[in-house]
C-alpha cells in the first residue's frame, strides 16, 4: 500500500494515475468548495466533509459520524474514485481535515495518502478549471469494525486513548462548539496540528516517535484516537502509521458524542 503521507515528487511521480483531492473544510463556517473555486491544485476535485465524507448530526453520534457505506461509495464514484484508484488529498491546514478522506480509503484497504504540506505545500500556479470525472465504480462495503472502536471500548480503560484537540480545549479552558469542556477521562493529549510544522509539513519521523513515546505510544500499545467529531482524530491515525507504530482506530463520535451523555468529564492536564 502507499505510504499514508507523499511529496511533491511522489505525486508527480504518480502522473495520471492519481485522483488528486481537495478537502478543505472550516470550523468557524466558511465555506470549504468556495475556496477551492477561487483556486486550487490542478486536476483537484473537491470532496464536501458534510456530505461525503460524514452522516448528518446528532447528540447520540456526534457532529460527523462515519458516512453510510453507500452515500460514501456514490460520492467517491461521483469524484472519479474506483475500487483500484490512488487518492492523494490535500487541504490548506497541514492535512488536518484531508486526513479524514485519507483514514477512509486507508481503513478500507484502498490506496489513499496525504500531500505533505498540501495547498502551502505546492510550487506552481493554482487553477480555477473544475475537472468533470467520468463517474468510476466505488464499491460500497461495510466500515470495519476492527479500524474502529465504540464509546464502551474507549472507555473501558484498556485502550491508549488519544485527544487530538488542542492543550486548551483537552483542559476545558474553553469549549467553543460542544455542550461540555473537558476530556474523557485517561485520555492523552495529542494535539494533531503539532504533528506538522510551519509551513504545513510533517514532522521528520524520528521527532514524531520522540511526540508520540511522550504520550505512550511505541507500537506496543491499541490506540485510539478521538478529537471535537472525528475528523482531526484522522491525522493523528495517519502520523502514528507515518511513523511505523501501526494502525490505531478511530472513535468516530467523539468528544461531541461523549458530551451529550451523563459521563464525567475530566479537565486540566
């Protein structure tokens, strides 16, 4: 399979062979598609988080719980994505909300990777051209369950459990979008935008092993990892298999799922 995070050159490399994919998505409401209008990289199709990539809202799942099989089949189908493609994705944020179309594609089996440092990243001129795909076969197959884990299982305090929010909102310092600060408790701090540096590329992967053995992570341990809905948790997923410490699963509900229950929430470090 393809290494989850590739360059410029790589995807060069990959010439037509490749379903080049913006996923750029904010949470303070702008508008991701109207970005990729203004510009973006050639040959990119734009994939909607909402609803392609996530099932509609809910206090009993989350703000972006898993997509059904079939609508996240038709809308990989409607972007040019096969069962046999190679999907590189990019967004503006170091790969923060890309990484949810990566983890997707990754968890089942197809071939799927980040652009290291994406839209920043990139060294030729942008383009507002829209690409009409002709329609490909996306076979739709069940979420699986191993890639996954459930809010008993995160809970049940035999996990590493990862919080891939930033240190103030795991403290509780503020809560911008749910309806409860704080984290769940014996969760580790893992913020995922630290994963990359400045200009929106991945940390060397010597320095990601030394962030990650921080927090207990050396390949040894089943992690899994949770942020505000389940998307930035994606990056944190994609870094650990970067860094060779294996494949962890995702809480797809997350902290918007766990703070519409009646579970405590731990606060502070």
């Amino acid at each position: 399979m393809i290494d989850p995070v590739v360059d410029l050159d790589r995807l060069r490399a990959l010439g037509d062979d490749v379903v080049l994919a913006d996923v750029r998505w904010y949470l303070d409401g702008r508008s991701g598609r109207e970005a990729y209008r203004k510009g973006h990289l050639p040959g990119a199709v734009f994939i909607d988080l909402d609803t392609a990539l996530a099932a509609p809202a809910s206090p009993a799942e989350g703000r972006h719980p898993l997509p059904d099989p079939e609508v996240f089949a038709a809308a990989m189908s409607a972007a040019g994505v096969g069962d046999a493609s190679t999907v590189v994705a990019y967004d503006d944020a170091g790969g923060v909300i890309a990484a949810r179309l990566v983890w997707l594609l990754r968890a089942l089996g197809r071939e799927a990777a980040l652009l290291d440092g994406g839209l920043l990243a990139y060294d030729g001129e942008l383009t507002t051209d829209v690409p009409a795909p002709p329609e490909a076969v996306f076979t739709p197959v069940p979420w699986p369950r191993e890639r996954l884990a459930g809010l008993a299982e995160t809970v049940d305090g035999g996990h590493l459990v990862l919080d891939a929010r930033d240190a103030a909102r795991f403290r509780g310092d503020t809560e911008p979008v749910d309806p409860r600060p704080g984290h769940i408790p014996g969760a580790r701090n893992l913020p995922c935008r630290d994963n990359v540096a400045a200009d929106g590329r991945f940390l060397p992967v010597a320095q990601l092993r030394e962030r990650f053995a921080a927090v207990g992570v050396d390949g040894s341990a089943d992690v899994i990892s949770y942020c505000g809905s389940g998307v930035t948790a994606c990056h944190n997923l994609i870094a650990v298999e970067h860094a060779g410490l294996g494949a962890g699963r995702l809480y797809p509900g997350s902290w918007s799922q766990y703070s519409h229950t009646d579970r405590p929430a731990a606060t502070g470090d």
